[in-house]
C-alpha cells in the first residue's frame, strides 16, 4: 500500500514497505537502533494505491496506526475498494479539516455496510435504478417509453435522497451505521510463535501460474505439521511443492536465500528463534549480512558459532567506529580536541580495514580472532526439487 522512509535514533534512516508483518517492522526498529513500540518518524516515499488519502495522513498519524490501516486496506478487494473510498468522500464531505486516522481505520473495517452500484455518473445511477425496478413509478412504463425517461435526472434525484457519492468505479450508499473498531484494535503485531512463515502450495498451477491449493506453514514445525502440510497440498513429497516466505526473523536473507531442504530451513527457524530468545538476533541478522550469506545451511553454522564474531551496535558508520577507537586512547577532553581536527570517517575507515570489520544497518561485525569476514562459501547439496518463489 505505502512505501515510507523511517528516521530514528542518531540519524538512522530505513525504508520500509507497509502492510508490514512482525518480523518486518522488528527488523525496521532495529534498523533505527529503537525498541518495540517506540515511534519513529516518517515520510512518504510512494503510494502504491488511494492516493486521496495522503493529504490526510498527517505526523498525527505514528507507524503503529499506519501499517493497522495499510493491513485492513491490503486486504480490500475491488467492491470494497471502491466502499471505502465512498465512505471516505462521505466523510469528508461532512466536516472541512483531514479525517484523522482513528476515523480511516473505522470505515476501513465498514465497507460491508454499503450498498455498491456499477455506476460513475447519474445518467449510468438513473439507468441502473430504472432498469432494475429500484424506481416503482416507473414499472408500468412501456418499452417504448423507456428509452425517452431522463435518467440523468432520475440518478441525480436518487442520489440526492440517497445521501450516496460516486467513487473512482462506482456509486456507494451507506444503510448500516459504521463499525468502531479502532478502539479495541491492537495496533503493535504481537510476537509470533514462528520464526519462518511460508505460504506452501503444489501443483496444479491456476492461470496466474500460482499453486491451486496452498497453506501457511509455520517454522520451526513438528514432523506432523510438516507431513500435514503435504496431505492438505495433496503432494506425494517435498520434492514437488514450491513456497514463498511471507514473514521472518531475517527478512532480508529470506528475500534472497537458496533453500534446498524443507528440514534443513526447520532447522534454521530452530536456530533464529533461540537467537531471539537469548537476544542474540540483531547480531546473527548482522554477522549473516555481513558474510553475505545467502546459503540455509551456511546460516546454521553461522548461528552455532556466534561467539566466534564480535557485534558493536552502537557503531553503525565509519565516524562512530573512529570515535569509540579514540575513545580507548585519549581521555574525554583529548577527545573532544581531536575531533576539531581529525577525520573521523577515514580514520573510521582505517581502523575497519586494520580489524578486518564490516559495517552493517545492524552494527560493526568482526571475527573475534581478528580474521577476515570471508564471503560465506555455500556447502554444495543435491537440490531436493522443492522451489522458493519470490
């Protein structure tokens, strides 16, 4: 739905695509070096959709109620896209100022208490009614007459009665009071049980090219949850189901990882959800970017052997790296002189480069033994026919 740039503590910036899942805005937050539930600020980078509603998304608006309503209107299907966007021209016709976000989310969650009609103008409205029999005077009219009727006029005087109001692709009337939902609404996702998501299917393929029978597949899984997933797919193994990742604890490595085995990724949501629970994750989310890891398998060993790299969060650009390095040296008062005349960034660059370390949007990784950050060498396996969709 949106598309926004977040800003954080010390200047950390982020992009970030809305409806987001849990893991997602985590990720985001810890981006920002913020917590769960602190509130960062936001910009528009790009609406993907319901453009009208820009000049009412004010700074009144924080992320939390943004991504509830980027969620309810993701899940919107045409009628209730064009329901929606009545009710909001409704509701802006009612007062003059921007509909705050509270009022958006509740007649996002309305649309079912509005009548929708193929209609744009009230000459199509007229028709439409008249045809229909939606007009009781005019159902003795003669065929012969019919096409004489103005039904310009009989779609305005309906939608004048009506209180109803043309949206982009049709014409909308409200007959049930709206839903008040915002108020019982948990805005912040709460922590999931996975680690992993995966929407799993099989073939036959619709005409989209997509698997006709799919299910959410939570990692880590039992045995039994797995094999079920393959009973409701109706696929014989693993070999012949294909699944996208729809959330998890590393999102940028599920966008780009290679996975060969459903066991093998198991394992690997064993792995991230330990991490989590011991407070460990931004540093695997971090040493794993900055070995380039692509590879499940190499992910593992990555995460067995945690110790073995050292994390700095609060380092995350050459200027920091160089001030704490200074830090070590001099005391506070030499320091403050020395940033009157030192570069910081190359300095920072420079002491990067002597400890083989790597920036990342986590923070500064280097080997504990001081060794380079080698790209990750993916362990080679036979490919088990099972295929991720991006």
């Amino acid at each position: 739905m949106f598309r926004v740039e977040l800003s954080g503590n010390k200047d950390r910036c982020c992009e970030l695509e809305l409806p987001a899942a849990y893991y997602s805005l985590l990720d985001a937050l810890d981006k920002l070096q913020m917590a769960p539930g602190d509130k960062p600020r936001w910009e528009f980078l790009e609406h993907h959709s319901f453009p009208f509603l820009h000049v009412h998304l004010a700074h009144e608006c924080d992320l939390y109620q943004l991504n509830a309503l980027a969620t309810v209107l993701g899940q919107m299907n045409s009628r209730e896209r064009t329901a929606f966007e009545g009710l909001f021209n409704m509701e802006v016709a009612k007062k003059y100022g921007p509909i705050n976000i509270a009022t958006m989310i509740d007649l996002a969650y309305s649309t079912d208490c509005c009548h929708v009609v193929k209609a744009t103008t009230d000459e199509q409205l007229g028709r439409f009614y008249a045809e229909n029999d939606f007009i009781p005077a005019l159902e003795k009219v003669p065929d012969s007459i019919f096409e004489y009727l103005d039904f310009e006029m009989l779609g305005r005087k309906a939608r004048f009665e009506e209180g109803g109001v043309f949206a982009s692709n049709g014409y909308v009337t409200q007959h049930t009071e709206l839903k008040q939902v915002y108020e019982t609404l948990d805005l912040m996702p709460s922590a999931p049980s996975y680690a992993i998501r995966l929407l799993a299917g099989s073939s036959p393929m619709d005409s989209d090219g997509l698997p006709e029978k799919q299910v959410y597949l939570n990692l880590p899984a039992t045995q039994e949850a797995l094999d079920h997933v393959l009973e409701v797919c109706e696929a014989p193994s693993w070999r012949e189901m294909v699944f996208w990742a729809e959330d998890g604890a590393v999102p940028d490595f599920l966008e780009s990882m290679d996975c060969d085995d459903i066991q093998e990724l198991n394992e690997l949501a064993k792995h991230l959800k330990c991490r989590e629970n011991s407070g460990e994750l931004s540093k695997l989310k971090a040493v794993i970017l900055a070995t380039d890891c692509h590879d499940v398998g190499t992910a593992i060993q990555i995460s067995e052997n945690l110790d073995d790299y050292l994390f700095e969060p609060d380092q995350r650009n050459p200027e920091e790296v160089a001030s704490e390095e200074l830090r070590l040296i001099v005391d506070e008062q030499s320091l403050s002189i020395l940033k009157k005349h030192v570069s910081l960034y190359n300095y920072g660059l420079d002491v990067m480069a002597a400890n083989n370390a790597v920036l990342t949007p986590y923070g500064l990784v280097q080997r504990r033994d001081g060794n380079e950050l080698l790209q990750s060498q993916e362990h080679p396996s036979e490919r088990s026919g099972m295929e991720m969709m991006q």
